[in-house]
C-alpha cells in the first residue's frame, strides 16, 4: 500500500509542527484584525480556468463528479474568497480582512517545496486601494514569520509593481494588455533561462535583453508604489526585511500593480510567500457588480518548514512550543494498588479542571511509574500511597518532595495547562476550592 506521490502522512509529530505553524499563523493573523473563514476543499473547474490562469491551470487536480460536472480540489483560495465576497458584499464592513489555513492541491512534480497537497496561509485585506493597505499586508507578512524566531538575516520580501512593467512596454511601444501576461512570464523567467532563448522570446516584443536588463538594474522613478510602501515600512521599524526587485512578477493572471514574494536569504529554497494586489478580480468575477480592490499573499507551509529546520533559532522555538503543548501537567503514581480506585477519582477530579493527566494503566513498579512521568514530560508526580488521603507531590524537575493534603492540591499545582471551556465539577469534592 503506496502512499501517493506528493502527499505526505501526518505522524504524531508531524501533526505536532503543522498544529505549531497554524497555531502562530492563526495569532499573529489575530493580531493584525484579521479574522477566519475557509470555503469547500471542491469547486467548479470553471472557477480557476480565467482567474488564476499562468501554470495553475495546467496543475489543476480535476475530474469529473458522478453528476457529470468538471470539478477540482482547490488549487487555491483567491477565486473561492471573491466568489464568497461578492455573494455578500453588503454583509461585510469594509475593509474585509479574512485569513484562512486549509490544505490545497495541485498537480505538481513532487520536489523540495513542492508537494501535491500543501498547507497554505491566506490573508487578504479587500476595499481599499491605499498604500497603507499594502503596507499592512507585507508587515503581516514579515510579522508572520518573525513569530517563527526568524529575523531579516534569514528572509526578506522582495517587492515589485506589474504598472511599472505596464509603463515600460508603453515606452517601448509595445504595451497591449493581452500580451502583458506573455511579457511577464519572460521577466519572471529571467534569472533561470539561457540568454539566448530570453531574446529570442522578446523578439516579438520589439525589445531586447539589454534593455530589460538595463531597467531591472536603473527602473528610474516607475516604482513610487514601491518608494511609499518603503516610507510605511520604514515608519515601522521594518526596514532591513524588504527589498524592491522588478524580476518579481507573480505567476497567476490576476495580479494587479503591486507584488511581491517572500525568500529565504540564502536563496537555496522557493518562495514562502507570495502575493499582491489584484484590484479588479472581483469586478470581473461579478461582471462589474462588485469593484473592491483587493490584495492578499500565501504562505505555504511545506518551504515554511523547510525554512524552520535550517534555521536553527527558529527550529528550537518550535521544539520548546511543541514540548510545552505536550507536556503532561501531572502524572499520578500508583504505589499502592489498593489505592487505585481513588486514584482515578483524584485523575478524574484534575482532568475537569483542565490539568493534563496522566497514569498507569495497570500494576506496574513504582520506578516505572516515575519513567512514564520523565516521558510524558510531567512538571510533578502525585504519589498515591498508604498515606491516603494525604499524597507526595514530587517536583520532577527538583526532585523535591512533600506531604500534602489533597484540599492544597490547586494551590500547590498552579493554574492549568488548558483553561477548561466550562470546568467539570466531577466526583470527588475533595478539590472543590
Ligand atoms: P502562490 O504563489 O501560488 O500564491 O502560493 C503561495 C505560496 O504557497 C508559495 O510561495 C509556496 O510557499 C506555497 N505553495 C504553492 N504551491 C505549492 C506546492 N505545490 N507545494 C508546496 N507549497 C506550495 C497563491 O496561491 C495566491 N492565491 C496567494 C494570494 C492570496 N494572493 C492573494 N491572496
């Protein structure tokens, strides 16, 4: 029994670091106002087909339903958030500011940082076309990751501005708007292509390789976007995490001005987030019934991880997160089997309160017992003998021990793990405080 190619199995600590990276996108997307929602994991093929175009279309894992219709796994999540805005659009107070972090499928070659079914960050900020809104949305994006430990020696956000390129190919009379996707699949593909095979693409544009290369390195005053976007960020205190690069164009169709795409610093890895503005997919989408302009970025969670395990203050904060998620708050020892029954009365009474607990589920020794709790990463051990209904609180850590009795058990523990929703008050009252 194979696994498929490009989908991975979530063993318990995989889990535990996928749980860890949306639980710290989930905060700071909170932080920012942001707030969640998330749409079906199928949809109509149709959806994609115009909309996201470039590469996508060709990466789409569709097939068709026992109804007869052409669906598909989402590939992404811009085209189903405009499909659910423009729905409701009197519903929302503007701007929209909605994030989600689903899985998405795409039919891709299996490789580094790519798989065929990923986790992906959305956070889109929808009905206002102002550069603090774009600045909003790449702090989000540099906050998001400082949440991870890591710092601009290990990322930056490369930025750029498809009007500038528009501006461009008008100078050299050769701006038409069908052909801009053409033209922008050549910029993005500068750096990776021989440059023969570069030049030979732009024949048809009347412009050479030169004069491309001449304005990536001087673009001259075509990127203000750029220029007030910096001012904002620098007002922040971000300055040092961006940079302006006009090679950033973006791959799917229905990006508008404003870009950018999120690398690591060595360059040894795809990009871990991108986005931008796409200012007019809603008014396509609704035929000119909705015109909000919109802008938003992904951040996917397979080049995130990667990101994580090569850096290695970012990898020890996830340790310590994880290890703390998972830590037992206190695990009961059963020295003396007689007393097992109020054992599992006292587990029970803890559980209720929120405290993680756990025990042995049969005789075992006393040593054993106290392995278990070393594994489970208890804090204390409650040692439950013939001293009942007095009990040894031993700090594992310290090895301190002491007598206590059980109505000075919620003092002597400290506030729980997990705040329970609505604690249980179950049997034993000897906790009752
Ligand atoms: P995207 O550039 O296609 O943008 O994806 C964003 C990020 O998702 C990528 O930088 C990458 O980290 C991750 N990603 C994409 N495909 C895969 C894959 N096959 N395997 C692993 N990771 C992957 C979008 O999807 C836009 N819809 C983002 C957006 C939101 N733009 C505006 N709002």
């Amino acid at each position: 029994m194979q696994l498929l190619p490009g989908f991975r199995d979530f063993y318990p600590e995989d889990c535990a670091r996928r749980n860890y990276i949306i639980a710290t996108w989930r905060e700071v997307a909170r932080r920012y106002g942001f707030v969640e929602f998330d749409g079906p994991m199928l949809e109509t093929v149709e959806l994609y087909l115009k909309k996201s175009g470039g590469e996508l279309v060709g990466q789409l894992f569709d097939f068709e339903d026992k109804g007869g219709r052409h669906v598909t796994l989402r590939p992404e999540m811009t085209p189903t958030l405009a499909r659910m805005v423009i729905a409701r659009e009197r519903d929302f107070k503007k701007p929209i500011k909605w994030f989600c972090a689903p899985q998405f499928f795409r039919y891709e070659k299996q490789q580094k940082g790519r798989l065929r079914e990923f986790g992906q960050l959305n956070c889109d900020l929808i009905g206002e076309s102002s550069v603090a809104a774009d600045a909003e949305m790449v702090a989000l994006s540099i906050d998001m990751l400082r949440a991870f430990g890591l710092d601009h020696h290990d990322f930056v956000v490369r930025v750029s501005d498809r009007d500038a390129w528009k501006a461009f190919l008008d100078a050299h009379g050769s701006f038409d708007e069908t052909r801009l996707a053409e033209f922008l699949q050549i910029v993005d593909k500068i750096e990776r292509d021989r440059p023969e095979a570069t030049e030979a693409k732009l024949q048809p544009f009347g412009i050479s390789l030169e004069e491309v290369r001449a304005f990536i390195a001087d673009p001259g005053t075509h990127f203000e976007r750029f220029n007030a976007l910096a001012a904002e960020l620098d007002a922040r205190g971000l300055k040092g995490f961006y940079q302006l690069d006009p090679t950033i164009v973006r791959g799917l169709a229905y990006y508008t001005g404003l870009v950018f795409e999120v690398f690591d610093r060595k360059k040894t890895l795809r990009a871990v987030a991108g986005g931008g503005r796409y200012d007019n997919l809603l008014n396509v989408m609704s035929d000119g019934k909705c015109t909000l302009p919109a802008i938003g970025f992904g951040m996917g969670d397979v080049v995130l991880s990667e990101l994580i395990a090569a850096t290695p203050a970012a990898a020890a904060k996830m340790k310590a997160w994880i290890a703390r998620r998972h830590a037992a708050d206190v695990y009961i020892v059963i020295a003396a089997e007689a007393r097992r029954a109020d054992a599992l009365g006292l587990v029970q009474a803890l559980r209720g309160r929120g405290y993680r607990v756990d025990y042995p589920l049969s005789s075992v020794k006393v040593g054993k017992q106290f392995q278990a709790a070393e594994q489970a990463g208890a804090r204390c051990a409650l040692v439950i003998g013939e001293e009942w209904p007095r009990l040894k609180l031993k700090t594992l850590a310290t090895r301190e021990e002491a007598l206590v009795e059980l109505k000075e058990l919620p003092a002597l523990l400290g506030p729980s793990h997990l705040s329970p929703v609505s604690p249980v008050s179950s049997s034993p009252g000897f906790l009752a405080s």
